[in-house]
C-alpha cells in the first residue's frame, strides 16, 4: 500500500513549484507509506514538467522506494495488490513485476489487457516515456483511492489523498482506465483530450462463446451516467473499446413462488430453513470466502509494524517523516503510525501484544463504571479445525505480534471473517479484534440528603450495541478457539477527541467527500483503524494498547451484494423482486462511489492497508452468477432473511448466535451518530467537515 501523487505543470510558473513543495511535504501522503518515500522530477516535453512522488508501506518482496522506474525512461507509481491473475512469487515485489510487464507492452491493448487481468485492489500512475502517453486509474470496485486536481490548461495532478493546500479535488471514479498523450508540439500545456477505456462485459462471455456485439456493455453504466460532471471536467473522450473485467455478470433471474414463513421463531435453526442446494452453496462460499481471507493474511511481511521498522531502520537511511500526530495534536517525526510515536516513554507502556505479556492477556472483557453486564467468558467449548490452511500450532517465523487484524462490531460480516481469519493465521499469533464506541452522556438520578428532591446527573459510558455485540462475538470466537490470544481492543472516543482530531485532520480524509454519513463512518473508520485503545487482562486490569497489525481487514461489499440495508426491505415491499433485483445491481455498480475510496483513505492515514475479503473478484463472480432469491429472502425476519445465505454460511463455520444479529451500520452501532446533533440526515452536507 502505498501514498503516490504526480504533478504536471508549465515548468516556467512560479506558484506551480510552490504547490509541489506543497505536494512533497504532504503528512497525509507520506503517512499513508511511513517505510520509506522518494520523489522524482522530470521534464516531459518542453511545455510540461512532472514531479512523482511515492510513499510505501512494504508488503512483498525486495523494499523497493517508488516511484519505479526502468532503463526506458518509463515511471511507475503502484498502490495495489496482486491477489490473482498474473503470476507473482513469494519472494517478488508486484510493483516491479508490473513494471517489466508494461515495457513488454507493445501498444495500448496489450496494456489494457494487462490490468484486466489483476485480481485485488489497485490504483496506478505510469509514464510511458516513448510514446509520451500518462496513463492511470482504479479497480473496477474502486477499493483504492485517487483524487484529481486540475487547473484550466496550468496544472493537472493526482494524488490518493487531497493536499489541502490546493483545492478543489475530485474522485477519479472507477470507470477505466486513463490516458493522456502529451505533445512536444503543444506549448500551451494542454491535456486535452483524456482518453477513457471503459470497464465492458465480464471476459468470461467471450469464453463461452458469445461474439455478438449487443451482448458487449459497460459494466457500469449507471456510474457513468452518476460521473457526467465529473468527465465532462475532465473533458474526456469515451473510446469504444472495453477493458473486459474479470467479474461475471450479474443475474437477473427472478423467483418462482417462495415459501413464506409466518410462525418464526429467531432461535429456529437456520440450516433447517435452506434446502440441499442452498446448504451446498454456502459450502461453496465459505470456501472461497475463506480463500479469500487466507492470500489477505498470507501477503505480507512477517514482521508487525514495529517489528519491522526496526528492521528497516538498519537498512534504510531515508527521511520518513510523517509530520501529523493526533496524540498530541503536534507535528511529530515517525517512521510508523503517525497516530503514536512508538519510541516514547508513553507507547512503550502500550505496546504489550507479544507472548512476553500473553501470560497477562486475557479473551475475558470486564468493565469498570459502565459495566454492560457481561460476566467472564466460558472458553470450555473447543473447535476442530477442517481447513486445509489450518493453524500453526507450533512455533512460526513470525515476530509473535498480531500482524492483523478486523474491525470488529461483532455483526455477521465481521465475525465470519474473523472466524475464517482464525483458519488462517498461525495458531501462536495473536489477532486483534478493534472495537470502537464514542462516548454518550447517560442521565441519572440521585437523591439529595438534605430533601428528598431528585437531582437529575450526567455520567460518561461507552456501553454502545457494537461493544456489547462485540464482546458476545468475542466469546463465541473464544469458544471456536480457545488457544488462539484474540486481543479485544476497546477503543473509546470521548467528545472533546473526536471534535479536536475531526477538525485538525480527519476532515481532509474523508474530503472530497461532505455528507453527514460521510463524516460519521469515516471518523468511526478512522478511529478503529488507529487500534488505539485497551486490552484486559486476566484479573481485568485495563492495559494500554495499540495495535501493532499493518493489515486490517474489514467487512465492507458484504450488504451490497446479499441485500443487508433496511433500504433494501423497502424497496422488496414496494416493487417486489424486480424492484429489489434492479437495486442490488445498482449497488454493486455504484460501490466505489458509495465509500470504498473514503475508507481507505482513512484506514490507510495509520499505514495499515485496508482489505476487504467480500470484494475479492472470485466471489464477486460467484455471488453475481446465483439469482438474487438464492442469497436472500425478505420474506422472513430481520436477522434471518437478509444475507441469508451468509447468516447460513456462518451456522456452518459453527458460530451461533452471531448468526442471526440484525444489521446495525457502524454509526448507529458505534453511537458516532448520537454524539452531536441528532436531528440531522445523512444525506445532509456536513458543517463540520467544511469549517
């Protein structure tokens, strides 16, 4: 994961070379890849001078600083991850190997078939100096961010975090790829026009034959027509050829007539409700789902954040200063999260997830004064592990600190993936579970000894439903693991943090997003992510904790595409199963619209990498091809017919009541969206992301 930015101008104005020492002091950039940045400047044509500048958090391979480059002249600046579709060893850096490929690349199809074939999320700048041309975009679901900035025929950059020193910024949506083509005639530094080769029909219809030309769409056509404003900023030219993705399309079918239950009790097993085929389609599931969490856990260092900068430290002497710390509110120099100088006297205190402290460390969670009621944790039952990519049971090369970890609400989506992470990664390694909740001012009352009046008061609690759902999670993952060390980090937001670091930073972010809904989950995402919280020991001692994990892995794509939202049901109640059909399909062509580029955005500020084990391209491909009414069923109750197939899928993985927990949005779970005003909509611009 990695902080790139590139910057074009007229080399001979002066404010254009002001912005880019903007560019290259940038906290939010660099933050984002804390192991090491670099810049290179180069002059392109006669008219236009380029700055790349590249920030990397190191995953794979050989520690490579970016921007890449090749004896062609040709710049690459990756902020992806190859899951699939191209071969990468062990031992590679993809960067590097994504380079080679493009200098083998003769011409503009043999590159657009290049990305095609990626599986995991990716944005990409590159330079092809022979023929002059700039290419870059995003994944097809937009799971990576990048912004552009453009200033008539001045300036154009991008960048996967808005520098707020210039303004304004918009998304690149997640239409394709793009290509501008420089001109060393041109001296009016125009970047008009911008090429765009749209994402078309899955390739997987070309295999079985289907050559009619009718049969060839855009995948999102519906993003596109959402994006006009943006293209036409742009002043971007739609090309006729389609950069066939690797997603099967999605089916359409409706239903004959469904069975509905009107005696239903939620204790009801779910099983005993699905039929033969359904039960073989959440097998199905499971196992790609779980092959989906495994290459999540699986590609990455096998040293923690801390671990291994210093080891990196030994190796590298470059200025990794990263000059944002939320703790204090002061600039600060890091080589790691910006969020806690971990060579102060104060982290140390809260660095305490190795086996060195395990004997202190406990799955129990107690509460001092806003207890929820939640005794010790029952840890008797035991769990057999059926995974062919079973746990380690012995000693690993691993550091011994958690390497990953989940935002954890203790819903359905999280708790799958945190009981399929359990298959995957070594048994002797820790895995933190970051559970957020923001402060809520609870009346009281008390009476007065002098008189029998009673004096209403107001007492801090943090006991929100995602902390109680969490904690029943925890035990239930306890009782499928009793050896694993699950760290059940509570992370508690008082008011006054939330306002100061929403102010000084977080804002930036989430921006150019400004809705109401976008400053709740984004501040919620945000402070989950930054793992900053406390653990419990045995005897319930509240140790200071901050997760060391590089790797978060969270739950988003999960209620697009098994019908999860409220939404949903009031779509099914007034236009049916058309009606539901059309607004799943919707969703799902929209997703990177919706949020994706936000939260990554503000995951990735800590320099953890945000993966998301729902949108992996297999089991986008295997949800899309079963008919909607084989995924869910809004004929039966809440908890039980949304996501049906995955409440189903979880019964089988041998979790209980966290199967059937209804959806609660991260916001109204976490109380974010109580803490300030309560009469707003989400839909709502937001004053406080624009002050």
């Amino acid at each position: 994961m990695c902080g790139i930015c590139v910057f074009l101008s007229n080399n001979t104005c002066q404010d254009d070379k002001i912005k880019i020492e903007h560019c290259l002091k940038s906290s939010s950039l660099s933050c984002r890849g804390p192991d090491i940045q670099n810049t290179v400047e180069k002059v392109l044509t006669p008219s236009t001078y380029g700055v790349f500048y590249g920030s990397t958090l190191h995953f794979r391979g050989l520690l490579s600083p970016q921007p890449l480059q090749d004896r062609h002249g040709n710049i690459f600046l990756w902020n992806g991850e190859i899951f699939g579709g191209l071969k990468v060893s062990p031992g590679d850096n993809d960067g590097m190997v994504l380079l080679n490929l493009l200098a083998d690349c003769d011409d503009n199809e043999d590159l657009l078939q290049l990305f095609s074939k990626i599986e995991g999320p990716w944005t990409f700048i590159y330079w092809k100096a022979r023929s002059k041309q700039l290419w870059f975009g995003r994944d097809v679901l937009g799971r990576r961010s990048l912004l552009y900035h453009k200033e008539a025929d001045k300036s154009f950059a991008l960048a996967s975090v808005a520098i707020k020193e210039w303004l304004p910024w918009q998304e690149v949506p997640a239409l394709g790829i793009f290509l501008i083509t420089l001109d060393d005639s041109d001296k009016t530094h125009s970047l008009n026009p911008i090429i765009l080769y749209p994402w078309g029909a899955s390739s997987m219809l070309q295999a079985e034959g289907i050559t009619n030309s009718t049969n060839w769409k855009l995948f999102n056509n519906s993003l596109m027509e959402q994006s006009s404003s943006i293209l036409n900023d742009l002043g971007v030219d739609i090309s006729r050829d389609l950069i066939f993705i690797p997603i099967k399309p999605f089916n359409k079918s409706k239903p004959g007539e469904l069975n509905v239950i009107v005696d239903f009790s939620v204790n009801q097993n779910i099983d005993v409700l699905a039929n033969d085929r359904q039960r073989q389609l959440a097998d199905k599931m499971i196992q790609i789902l779980q092959e989906s969490v495994r290459i999540r856990t699986i590609c990455q260092s096998d040293k923690c954040s801390r671990c291994l900068e210093k080891q990196l430290s030994g190796l590298c002497n470059v200025n990794t200063e990263c000059s944002y710390s939320g703790k204090s509110g002061k600039k600060a120099n890091s080589k790691t999260t910006p969020m806690c100088d971990k060579d102060s006297e104060d982290s140390k205190s809260v660095f305490r997830e190795s086996s060195e402290y395990k004997h202190l460390v406990s799955n129990d969670v107690t509460f001092q004064a806003d207890s929820i009621g939640v005794s010790d944790l029952d840890t008797s039952n035991s769990f057999v592990n059926n995974c062919d990519q079973a746990p380690v049971d012995g000693t690993s090369s691993h550091c011994g600190h958690a390497r990953v970890a989940i935002l954890f609400s203790g819903g359905i989506d999280s708790l799958l993936i945190a009981a399929l992470a359990d298959r995957c990664v070594p048994g002797d390694e820790p895995i933190d579970l970051l559970n957020v909740a923001f402060e809520q001012q609870v009346t009281t009352t008390t009476k007065q000894r002098s008189s029998r009046q009673v004096e209403p008061s107001q007492i801090q609690s943090f006991a929100v439903p995602d902390r109680k759902t969490g904690i029943a999670g925890l035990k239930e993952l306890t009782s499928l693991n009793p050896n694993r060390l699950w760290n059940f980090v509570q992370i508690d937001v008082t008011l006054k943090e939330l306002q100061k670091l929403r102010a000084e930073h977080v804002k930036d972010l989430v921006y150019p997003l400004h809705t109401v809904l976008d400053d709740s989950i984004g501040c919620a995402i945000w402070f989950a992510s930054r793992g900053q919280g406390v653990i419990h020991s045995k005897t319930g001692q509240s140790i200071p904790y901050t997760s060391p994990a590089r790797v978060v892995l969270v739950g988003m794509g999960a209620d697009e595409q098994l019908v999860g939202y409220s939404r949903h049901r009031v779509i099914y109640g007034s236009s049916g199963w058309q009606g539901l059909i059309d607004a799943i399909q919707l969703e799902i062509e929209r997703i990177s619209l919706r949020n994706l580029g936000r939260d990554d955005r503000v995951i990735s500020d800590h320099g953890r990498e945000a993966r998301f084990p729902f949108l992996d391209e297999n089991l986008v491909s295997f949800l899309n091809q079963l008919p909607l009414h084989e995924k869910a069923n809004l004929n039966l109750p809440k908890g039980i017919g949304d996501k049906f197939l995955l409440r189903l899928a979880a019964k089988r993985v041998g979790l209980k009541e966290g199967a059937t927990i209804p959806k609660r949005a991260i916001q109204f779970g976490s109380r974010i969206a109580k803490a300030e005003n309560r009469k707003e909509k989400g839909s709502d611009n937001c004053c406080r992301l624009q002050e």
